[in-house]
C-alpha cells in the first residue's frame, strides 16, 4: 500500500513539475514574443504549440503571418492559427477568417471567412463582429446562409466539423 502511495506521489510530482515548467516556458515564450524576442519566443513556443498549446499557437501564427523571427509564411500562419481556432480560441479563428478573407495562405473563401468571424463573434469578439458584417456585404443572401449554417455546424460539433481547408 505504501509503494502505491509512493508511487502515485512520484507520478503527480512529476506531472506538476512538468506543468510548472511548461508554464514557465509558455510565460517566458509569451514575455518574448511581446518584447519583440522574436528568436527565444519561436524556441519556446514552437514545443508548445506542437503540444497543444492555444497560446503558443496563436503567437506562432502571428509570427509567420508577419515574418517576425521565421520567414513569413501564410501557409504556415494558416497552420497554427486553424489548431487554435479549432479549439474555441476567439484570436484563432478571428485570424483564420482573415486569412480566408483575403485569400492568403489559403484560398480566398468568403462562406470561411464569415464562419470563423462568425464563432469569434458568437465569444463577444467585437473586432469579429466588425469583419464579419464586413465579409457579409459581398456575400448573396444564398451564401450567406451556407455561411451561418457552417458556423452553426462547426460550433454544435465542438470545432470538429469545420472543413478541411
């Protein structure tokens, strides 16, 4: 009984140092990226994100969508911010929908576009609201139906049934 108790302690110890560290680094990554540290954030966010991290994902994002630290690459920005969209995050998916807004990194896709401006508007994202009646006003009426019905989708399956691009 002893040993399990031990062990188990050992396991949560480690857990939580783990956790420690990760916040250590995700706080070290973040004061980086804001100073401007551009190389030090990329080397403690990029685990970061792999992992999971909304975070670290959005930032990563935004450092390529800018070229700050890395090359500037749409794609990739596209890459990172979809991870955190996908995962309720209200700057991923306002990026997302810029990105599909104007057609970089990804194809040009007003029906997207609305859908990710949409689910960050539906978080109180004023910035959202703002590009979304933006997007909307090129939008048929048709359009923007598909739109809201992939939002309304998207939302109701927890960011699983967003499409694929």
């Amino acid at each position: 009984m002893d040993f399990r108790i031990a062990t188990i302690a050992g396991i949560l110890g480690a857990v939580l140092a783990s956790a420690g560290a990760r916040a250590d680094d995700a706080t070290a990554g973040d004061e980086a990226f804001k100073n401007g540290d551009f190389q030090t954030a990329l080397k403690l966010l990029a685990p970061l994100a792999q992992q999971g991290d909304v975070e670290a994902q959005v930032d990563l994002g935004a450092m390529y969508f800018a070229g700050h630290g890395v090359a500037q690459d749409f794609r990739e920005a596209a890459k990172w911010f979809r991870a955190a969209a996908q995962q309720g995050n209200v700057g991923g998916q306002t990026n997302l929908g810029i990105l599909y807004a104007t057609g970089s990194g990804v194809p040009q896709d007003d029906v997207r576009a609305y859908m990710w401006f949409s689910l960050a508007a539906s978080q109180n994202s004023a910035g959202a609201v703002r590009y979304r009646d933006h997007v909307a006003q090129r939008m048929t009426a048709d359009l923007l139906q598909v739109a809201q019905d992939a939002a309304a989708r998207c939302k109701a399956s927890s960011y699983k049934d967003c499409g694929s691009q």
